[in-house]
C-alpha cells in the first residue's frame, strides 16, 4: 500500500456494516426503522420466546425487510431458544457466515431483556476475542492435503466415521493430555487403568510412558514437523507396540509408522475432507485440540462414560502450561519452553474444582467446542478430575474418588473390537483417490474466475468487491460441501476472507477522495494473492497426481474391506 502511506485514517469510520444483531424480537415493528437508519446486510435476531416471532408474523410484513437485506448482498437470520449457550454458539456460527469480512463496525440493538439474553450477551461478550478467528490459511490448506495424499498412498489405515448402528461399548474411558493438573492424578489412573479403556492426547504420550502406563489408543491432531519429531523421540525411548494410532489424515505420513495399527478420520470441513471424504464420513467437534479429538474419538466407536484428566485448557498458576513431563517441559529448547509459543495466561475464568484458573483466547474457542460437544451428546457421562477451566455439562469429581469396576473385556479386547467395526483400506486403495484429476482442473476455474471479478470491481467499493468474490468461496462455516469444487474453493478460502476482512476495516476509516487509490492496489494485492493460490495449488495437484500413479494405475479397482 506504499502508493497511501502518510495518509491518516478516520477516527470513526462509516455507518455501514455486515451485520445488525437485535436481541428480542417483540413485534418486529422498529426493525424496518433500524434497516433504514444502518447500512447492514445481514441482520440477526436473537430471542427466547417462540411466541414472539408468531405475533411479529402477523403484525409485520416482512418482504420489504427480507427484500432490502437481499438487495445489499446479506439476509436475515432469526434465532430462538432458551438456552444461553446455545443461542451464543448460533450466534457464533451465523457471524462467520456469508458477511464475515464486514464483521468490522456490528451494531448491536437491545429490544427488551430477559435472562436468556441477558446471559448470551454476556457469554457473546466473553468470546469476542476469538469471534473474528480466520478460516485458516492457504499455506495450511495445502500442506494438508500434501499429508492427506502420503497417509493414502503409503499407509495402510481404518476410518472413523459414526455408525448408529454401532453398539455402545460397556467400559469407561480415561481421556488424558498434558494439562498441568496430570502430575497430581498419575498415582490415581494407575490404580483404575486395567478397569478402563486409556486414550493419551498429543504430548500426554510422554509423562503417561514415563510414568509405566502404555495407553490404548493415542490420538493426533496436527499436521506440523512438530508432531512427527516428538513421536520419533518417544518411540527411541519407549516401546509403543500395542497402541493403536487415531489422527486426522492431515498428520505427517511417517506418524503413522510407529504404530502397530492406524485410524485415520476426516477432519472438519478442511480441503482433503471436502475432496475424499462423503457426506456423513467426516467427524464434527472433533478439534481444534487432541483431547477434544479424544472424546469425539471414543463417543464416535460407542463409548459413553468419560473420565478427563489434564484437560486443563489454562493453569491455576498463571506461567504453567503443560504437565512436566511433557516435551514442554523436558526439552531445554526456548520454543517448547514457551509452550510453543503459546500466547500467555492472562485471562481469568472459573476453575472445575471451584478455583481461578488463567487462560488464554485459543483455550477460549477450545472450550466453546467442548461445551458443544457435551451438549450434543448429552446422554452419555462426562467427569472432570482436572484442575484447569470448568466445562458445561460436565461433572467434577476429585480423582481419589474414582473407582472402575472390573469389565466383561479387557481393554485389549475392547481395541480389537472397534478395529473390527472399522472400514480398512490398503494403502493406495481408497476410491476417491481419482478426484485429484479433476480438483486440478476446478481450480484453476476457480481462481480464473476470482481474478476476474477482482478486476471488474477495481472501480468499485470494497463492499461491491466482497459481495462479488464470495460466491466464489467456500468457508467452512456455512458453504461447506464434499465436492471437488468445494475443495477447490475451499483452498484459499481462509487466507482470501482475511485479506478482505483486512481491506474491509481499512476502506471504513480512509476519507471518500482516496478510496478510489485504495481500491486499485488493494485488487492488485488481491490479484496477486489468488494468482499464488491458483498456481501453487496447480502444480501440487499436478505432482501428487503423478505421485498417486493416477495415470497409469487403475486406483479405483480398490477399495475398503469391512
């Protein structure tokens, strides 16, 4: 933007905004009068009185509202029900929606109160640090649909999907990560662990081996060189025969390597899930952490009594993060010191065992997903013996406390019987393999037709600008699909929606005579950006193609042994 610097930015920028968020609904009678007062797109009402919107129905036409709202590129959404967490979680969900790069400059509108809303607002007000997340990155992207095809090419695998048909599975589970709490508990899992079924979380691995107890699954989440180290340097040190491996099929291809047998699930609404997968194969709620992936992981083969240990999510001491034990703790490195760069404690919630705990805004957005998750399955049993943030829904209990009666299994036996509930693929041997041929051609329409749009729009503003080029995203939030195009359009959906979220909140502050200037070199730096997508996304569908021996093997002749 060198062609704008030394130009001063408005200290309050322009009415016109994504969206207007109208807590109560009433009649709905002051809403065309807010519609026509505030440039928004997209308005929401949020309410907790179903009877409400019946009344408002037959006391408001509410074409003119609808209409005006679609003429501005947005809509209207209308939320009811009486649980506040409920309602901040749908909230959550319609903000990121099609307007989610003008979320910059929301109007908020208090229609009447009652404790429903009263207590969402609160809950909203709490999230916001973590409301604005981007939908990742292109370099993200693509780094994982690089694993996805090594894991398979290169490994053989089961998949985890939910089958309702699945038995539910008679033995408790223990969930166990590398929260700081762990250390005080060890004693407590040794003496249940025969009883109950262990699943370890990412770097809770290390302090469980160190301490004699070999879990029997182990879950991973991250796609990083990160991951892949670490469990390089734990299989020198321990045995890890007999433990079975759940990760995402984003992980390193070599993870999967050390372990005797492999399941490998679909990770939510990420570009090789869109591609591969089918609809109802992928698992939700099973991130943004391992442990959230170890529960979902478990409720998904038929468990459903839960006992968490180290799911911390923070500290009650403010610079402790992880369990020692731990790489983070056991490396003398400054990255994994800092928990790898993990952003500091600085903010102060209620404790499970009735304490302050300190945490931090990612932490933040991993409990919205566990408290969701819990709710969602709210009929199974979940306890927390950690000492870290306090989860909805769930039940703290002291460990000294727990007592696991003996099964009619042992949890060897329980690991051979949800392995043989499991699809299995050879490696090499799953059916939709193919599809790269045609993501390669899709996306370059995909972004050929971005670059377009960007340039019919360089004398417009930014607002015409974002209104043309989201059709042509593909955000997890509400334009997911298990398409080759959506995976196409999914590629650098999270780095482009950044970019406008970026261009957005500038364009609101600049004075109207250099918005024109601003225009012209933010769609060159738009262009430049798709451009990169499109190419770089190219050549690495053309070289994993080659790589899949798609063009001379019949891949598709293989497939999934039940």
């Amino acid at each position: 933007m060198t062609g704008l610097q030394g130009k001063t930015l408005e200290a309050l920028p322009d009415p016109d905004s994504g969206y207007l968020i109208c807590f109560g609904l009433g009649l709905g009678l002051h809403l065309p009068a807010l519609i026509d007062e505030y440039p928004i797109s997209t308005l929401i009402v949020v309410d907790d009185q179903l009877d409400g919107l019946a009344l408002s129905l037959s006391h408001l036409d509410w074409k003119p509202v609808i209409d005006t709202l679609t003429e501005r590129g947005g809509g209207l959404e209308i939320l009811i029900g009486d649980d506040p967490q409920g309602l901040t979680d749908q909230l959550l969900h319609a903000l990121r929606g099609p307007q989610f790069p003008c979320l910059d400059g929301t109007y908020v509108f208090h229609h009447h109160n009652t404790d429903v809303l009263a207590e969402t607002v609160q809950r909203l007000s709490a999230l916001m640090p973590v409301v604005e997340g981007n939908d990742g990155f292109f370099e993200d992207e693509i780094l994982m649909l690089e694993n996805s095809v090594g894991n398979l090419i290169r490994n053989n695998f089961h998949i985890l999907k939910d089958d309702p048909q699945r038995p539910l599975k008679q033995m408790p589970v223990l969930i166990v990560g590398s929260g700081p709490s762990l250390n005080d508990t060890i004693e407590d899992i040794k003496r249940v662990r025969r009883n109950m079924l262990l699943i370890s979380c990412g770097t809770g691995l290390g302090p469980l081996l160190a301490a004699g107890l070999k879990p029997d699954f182990h879950v991973e989440v991250e796609n990083t060189q990160d991951i892949e180290d670490i469990i390089t340097g734990i299989a020198e040190q321990y045995d890890l025969s007999g433990i079975t491996l759940i990760g995402t099929s984003t992980i390193k291809p070599k993870i999967p390597t050390f372990f005797d047998e492999v399941i490998l699930y679909w990770r939510d609404v990420v570009v090789p899930t869109r591609l591969f997968s089918e609809i109802g194969e992928h698992l939700s709620l099973a991130g943004p952490t391992v442990t959230n992936l170890g529960v979902r992981a478990a409720l998904s083969m038929g468990f459903y009594e839960y006992y968490l240990f180290g799911v911390d999510l923070g500290s009650r001491v403010a610079d402790q993060h992880h369990a020692s034990g731990s790489i983070y703790d056991t490396e003398d490195d400054a990255y994994w010191k800092s928990g790898a760069n993990m952003e500091p404690f600085t903010i102060e919630v209620e404790g499970n065992l009735g304490r302050t705990v300190f945490t931090n805004r990612p932490f933040l957005l991993t409990k919205v997903f566990f408290d969701k998750l819990f709710k969602t399955f709210s009929a199974c049993h979940f306890f927390n013996a950690s000492d870290g943030v306090k989860f909805d829904g769930v039940t703290p209990i002291v460990a000294a406390s727990l007592v696991a009666e003996q099964p009619d299994l042992t949890p060897s036996e329980m690991v051979e019987l949800c392995l043989s509930e499991l699809p299995h693929y050879e490696a090499g041997g799953h059916p939709a393999l193919p599809r790269l041929i045609e993501y390669h051609s899709t996306l370059m329409e995909c972004c050929d037709r971005l670059l377009s749009n960007i340039d019919s729009n360089r004398e417009g503003t930014i607002q015409t600008l974002i209104s043309s080029v989201i059709p042509d995203l593909a955000p997890g939030a509400f334009a997911a699909r298990f398409t080759v195009e959506s995976a196409a359009r999914g590629l650098g959906t999270g780095s482009i929606l950044t970019v406008l979220q970026f261009g957005h909140f500038l364009y609101r502050r600049l004075p109207d005579q250099d918005r024109p200037a601003f225009m012209h070199l933010f769609c060159d730096a738009l262009t430049y950006c798709v451009t990169r997508i499109r190419d770089e996304g190219a050549a690495q569908a053309s070289r994993l193609i080659a790589e899949a021996g798609l063009m001379t093997s019949g891949v598709t002749n293989r497939g999934a042994n039940n």
